[in-house]
C-alpha cells in the first residue's frame, strides 16, 4: 500500500533516523575510550559531529556538552514536528513541553531560593527549547507565555498563582499538570492499542512509581503523595494505590510481581532489585525497548515519530554521560550502571 502524502515526510525522517542511530561498534568505542578527545572523534561522520566537533580540539566543560546536545535533539524533535501531520504535531509537541516545564521549575526554585538569574541561567542547559529569546527570560512569567496557545497553560496560571509559600508542593503540582493534560490528550487522540499508546503508558507508569518510591523514602505522607499521583488506568490505580499504602515497598513488590503479567510485571519485579536512581535507569530501558518496536510498525500513525524520538532522546542522554564521564574520569564499570541503550545490543 501507499503511505498517504501527509505522513510521507515524518515517515521519511524517522527512517533515517533509525538508521543513524548509534551501532554496537561505535557505541562500545565510545564507552570504552582512554580519553574525552579519543571518545568524541568516534562520532566523526555522525549528525552528533555538527555539534561536536568543536570541541575535537579543545576540552569542553560539562555544561557546554550538555548546551551541544540538547540542541541537537531540540532540532531533531523540531524537524519532525515540521513534517508530521496535524494529528501526530500534538504529540511530539508535548514532548517539546516537558522541556519548558522542566526549565519553568528549576526557573521557580532559583526565584524561591534567591538564586541571581544571571548565575543560575548559566547552568540552563537547555536554553534552546527558550526560542533563542535569552534576554527576555529573566521572569516566569516570559516562560508562560510559551504555553499561552496550549491546553495546560489555565492549570499553570492557576499554580503558580495559588502556590507561593511551598516550592515543593509547586514543582510536584506543576509535573502533576503536566502528566494529567498529557494523559487526557491520549486518550482524547488515539486508541488504546497503539504503540504510542503503549509508549506513554510506561512513561507515565515510571513517573507514578519513582514519585511514590522518593516521596515515601523522604516521610511524606501518603494522602499527600495520593495528591499527585496520575494513573493510566484502572489496573495501574490498583497497582499504586498498593504501593503506596504498604510499608514495605520492596517486600510488598517481592511477593507481588506474580500477580501482573507482561510490562506491568517487569515494572514491579524491578522494585526489590534496584535503588531508585538505578530503577529508573532499569525503566527507560524497557521504555527505550517499546519505543524501537515504533520503527516496525506499519506507519499510518504518530506512533513512528514518536518512537524515534523517544529512542533519540534516550540515546543523546547516553552520549551526553560517556562524554561527560570522560571530561571527570568517571569509572567504565560506575558509567555503564546509568546508561540506557546497551539492552538493544
């Protein structure tokens, strides 16, 4: 069959970029590099190369790759974004959202810690998502005004303008926002059985259990958690309502996997093995592994685009910590505990 004209160029870009993605060869150069000028010069004949490669010759700070590649994925997400229909725009522009509100929060701490703007822009590593406006981003107020043509912007004004004295409550209340628009905007858009579909699901899964896990393990209570918890469905309501009223999260998740079957199962036996930050290292890789089956399907939905860009993003992050641990002589057997792709090799 015909892909229709509207998807031809989004499809076009996603295959591509599937097979730009990163092999094992490269990926193990990398990792295993003596040096930060050895490990770069591997992505030599890359699309990392264009945002590289000046630093081949002279050392970097870790800020200054991290500012290179965020705005490498900023315009890999863009160019899809441009070339998608209407109908998979959305989403991918939702991805694009998570950036600006990620931004807007660490914005609201510095402002509620006195932090000068000017020290603390420096350390924004993802300027570019601000539209190359720098100037004029010295309130968050300029940072909403991004949002103003967007379903979430009302929720937003509303928080922000309710919520002075508790930072915390803030930036839980906002992520909350965020995940509660995003969810209604699936299930208003597409069908259950999609892989897109599938894809959000685990992403907001991990959310609900990484929320639980850190906000129980700081005494926080549990009709407070239950504030800010954003449940798919049914079946995973259940599941976190269990994890939040145990005791035990870890023993409680030992005895329990049994009960669930497929991702649901993977998710929880996960629980008693992992710390937490090495947990959501464990859940991106199950996400990353939905998120490449995206590039099998038949590709008459936003489901391609939004798995290449998942994937992207997922390797970007991996690349930015190889290099990174090169500039601070971070362990090979210490970096491989935080990176996320190796599970496809």
């Amino acid at each position: 069959m015909i892909v229709p004209k509207n998807y031809g160029p989004v499809l076009a870009k996603a295959r591509v970029g599937k097979g730009k993605l990163l092999d094992k060869q490269k990926y193990n150069a990398i990792l295993y590099a003596e040096n930060f000028r050895i490990a770069i010069s591997y992505l030599n004949n890359t699309d990392y190369w264009s945002y590289l490669s000046k630093f081949s010759q002279k050392e970097p700070s870790t800020l200054e790759i991290e500012k290179a590649l965020f705005e490498y994925y900023y315009d890999e997400l863009n160019k899809c974004i441009k070339y998608s229909p209407e109908e998979g725009k959305i989403f991918l522009n939702l991805l694009h959202d998570y950036e600006l509100i990620m931004i807007l929060i660490d914005l609201l701490v510095s402002k509620y810690y006195d932090i000068d703007f000017k020290i603390f822009y420096d350390t924004l590593t993802r300027e570019i998502f601000l539209e190359k406006k720098k100037p004029s981003y010295d309130k968050p107020d300029t940072i909403l005004e991004l949002f103003k043509e967007k379903t979430i912007m009302p929720k937003l004004q509303q928080i922000i303008s309710e919520t002075v004295n508790d930072i915390n409550r803030l930036t839980l209340q906002i992520k909350f926002a965020f995940w509660k628009t995003f969810l209604e905007i699936i299930k208003e858009k597409v069908g259950r059985e999609t892989l897109l579909t599938e894809i959000f699901r685990m992403q907001l899964f991990k959310e609900n259990i990484m929320l639980i896990i850190r906000l129980k393990s700081i005494g926080a209570p549990n009709n407070l958690i239950k504030q800010f918890i954003t449940p798919f469905s049914f079946t995973e309501e259940k599941i976190l309502e269990k994890l939040l009223l145990t005791a035990d999260i870890k023993a409680y998740a030992a005895s329990a996997a049994e009960e669930y079957q497929g991702i649901l199962k993977e998710f929880i036996e996960k629980i008693p093995i992992f710390r937490a930050d090495e947990l959501e290292v464990e859940y991106n890789k199950i996400i990353a592994r939905k998120a490449y089956e995206a590039f099998l399907t038949y590709p008459f939905k936003p489901d391609i685009a939004y798995g290449y860009i998942t994937i992207k993003r997922f390797e970007i992050e991996d690349v930015m910590k190889m290099l990174k641990s090169k500039l601070l002589n971070i362990s090979i057997e210490n970096l491989k505990k935080v990176l996320i792709l190796p599970i496809f090799f």
